[in-house]
C-alpha cells in the first residue's frame, strides 16, 4: 500500500512469472497470506502451509479487540482472492520442520511465521528483564489473547506506542476488572497520533474507568504490587496488582528460517533457490508493513537483483517525470 508509485507497481497487473518453479510460502498471516496470493496470480504453483486450523494469523486473534474487527478484511479479502486460485493449495495444521521443507522440494521457500509477545518487560525503555516478571501472575498479550484468567486489580504495563495495550485495557474493563494502564509515554498509544486515532482511544478509556498513568517506567512486579518510577525523576511509587500485563515489545518466530539456512549450508543436495523472511518473522511491525513484505516477495521470484535505486524518490520534476512501466498497456 503506497508504493505503486514509488516502485512503478500497478496495483491489479503483476508481472507473470519468469520460470517454473514452485513456491512453498509457511504461515498464513497477512504477509503469508499476500506472498502466496500474489505468487499464484504471478502464475506460480503455491503451496500455503498453516500450523493452525484457520488462516489469518494474529489477526485472528487481534480482531477479537474491541474496535479492530473491521482489520479481518486484510484477511477475508486475501482468503477470498487465493480460494479462486486453481494453482495454490492450502495445507491446515501443517507443522514443518526444516528437514520437511527440503525434502519437498520447492524453489522458492517463503517464511511468514509471525512474532511472539516478549514475557520479561524487555522493550524501548528497559533493555534489560524487570524484576519479578517470572511470577504466575505476569502475563503476555498472546496469553490475555488465548484466554488467560487474570484477577483483579490489573496493571497494564504498555511500552508499545500503538493499538494493543490500549485496547486490552478496554477488553479487560468490559469484562469488570479494574484496570490501571501505566505508559512511559506523555500520551496513551501515542504512535495513534499518526492515524488520528489516539484522542478517541484515550476518551474511551476514560469513559470505561480505565486510570491511566502517563510518563511512568514499570520498576519492578511484586507478590501483589508493582512500583513505578516518574521519567523525569519522580520517587518511586507502590500500586496494587494482583495480575500485569506486559506489552513492551515482540520477537520474531524465526526458529524454522534458522534451521532451513542451517540445513542449506551443510547440504548441497537441496533444489532451493531463494529462502526468504516477511512480515513479522522478519521484523515486528505494522499490519501494512507485513502486507507490502509479502507482496514485494512475490514480485521479486526469479527477478535478478537490481543495483540501483529499487524506488523512485517522490522530488521530481513533473515535466522531466518518467513514464510509467505500463503506459503502453
């Protein structure tokens, strides 16, 4: 998304494919799920492989949060597009390990396994674990997520600028616990700032209760409390917690690409051609990051790599402008 433009992509054309190879894409994430599309219609014959019995990934999952339902489109479009597509199958709980992956032969390998929310508080403000996250009663995102109990009083302890911490502070209201929402920032989910989205998130907490502490570290978790300590050098102070949430930073699942790379180094005897990363097995980040990584893997299949500039850069001269790769069409 955004970078038709920059990278002379027409956003419904794709180039057919340059050879006969075939492409094995593991996960079914956003990024799984754009890679395999757009490799089929490329005119590739995919095959898709899913650990789990549905297809969307963290979505499916994430979407559950209150006011993000509407993102499973990222999902059911491509779901849509790829169960029209004669040349891509889907395997379903489809555990691979990197021995498998090679001995089925495919060309193009693609690993779209996702990321992992970190459990010991380790994030942009503290590098390194805090104090007491190993107790029963510290929890994950991905725990909340699959159903975890958790008691009341809750801290939410968010040092990720964008959607989860808040909207798990909802959820968790909605389901009568008294939530407290603690953040190193001067402003809740404060990255929303760029999507217009962080006033009306902040007025939703505050009309569901949720307390809110700004400008505040997580300092350490004890028995039945934590203490936070003021960014700018206030004391530190006691708050109860019978359960924390820790929503800090994630960690790419990239276990498989490291044995598949393992297994190519010491085995010649391979029929690979490209092993590639995308979307959060590469680097934790947005929704459309994992999209525009999955699509972009795609289009490069069987591309030599180009030396110079991949994109065009936006200053230009609109009379001196080139054209556009399919203005002939």
């Amino acid at each position: 998304m955004g970078e038709e433009w920059r990278r002379g992509w027409h956003p419904e054309i794709i180039p057919q494919r340059k050879s006969d190879a075939k492409v094995l894409v593991v996960g079914a994430g956003p990024a799984g799920l754009e890679a395999a599309r757009a490799s089929a219609q490329r005119g590739y014959d995919v095959t898709l492989a899913e650990s789990s019995r549905e297809l969307g990934g963290h979505l499916n999952r994430l979407c559950e949060l209150p006011g993000l339902g509407e993102w499973l489109r990222v999902r059911d479009w491509r779901v849509g597009q790829i169960q029209k597509m004669a040349n891509l199958e889907i395997y379903r709980e489809s555990h691979l390990d990197a021995a498998e992956v090679l001995e089925f032969g495919f060309e193009h390998v693609i690993i779209a396994t996702g990321a992992h929310w970190r459990n010991d508080g380790v994030g942009a403000s503290n590098l390194v674990a805090i104090g007491g996250h190993q107790q029963s009663h510290v929890f994950t995102p991905d725990d909340i997520l699959n159903g975890q109990d958790v008691c009341s009083p809750v801290v939410i302890f968010d040092d990720d600028p964008y959607v989860m911490g808040g909207a798990l502070a909802e959820m968790l209201t909605d389901q009568g616990h008294h939530v407290t929402l603690v953040t190193p920032a001067a402003k809740v989910s404060q990255w929303t700032q760029n999507t217009f989205e962080q006033e009306s998130i902040h007025r939703r907490l505050v009309s569901k209760d949720v307390s809110i502490k700004l400008n505040h570290n997580l300092n350490s978790i004890g028995e039945s409390s934590v203490e936070l300590k003021g960014v700018f050098g206030e004391p530190p102070t006691q708050i109860e917690a019978a359960s924390v949430v820790l929503v800090t930073m994630r960690m790419s699942n990239n276990t498989l690409l490291s044995n598949i790379a393992d297994l190519i180094g010491h085995d010649d005897n391979h029929n690979i051609k490209s092993l590639s990363a995308i979307g959060d097995c590469l680097t934790p980040g947005l929704i459309a990051d994992a999209v525009f990584g999955g699509h972009k893997v795609a289009r490069d299949l069987d591309e030599p790599d180009s030396t110079d500039m991949p994109f065009r850069v936006e200053q230009v001269s609109m009379d001196s402008e080139p054209p556009l790769p399919w203005a002939d069409d």
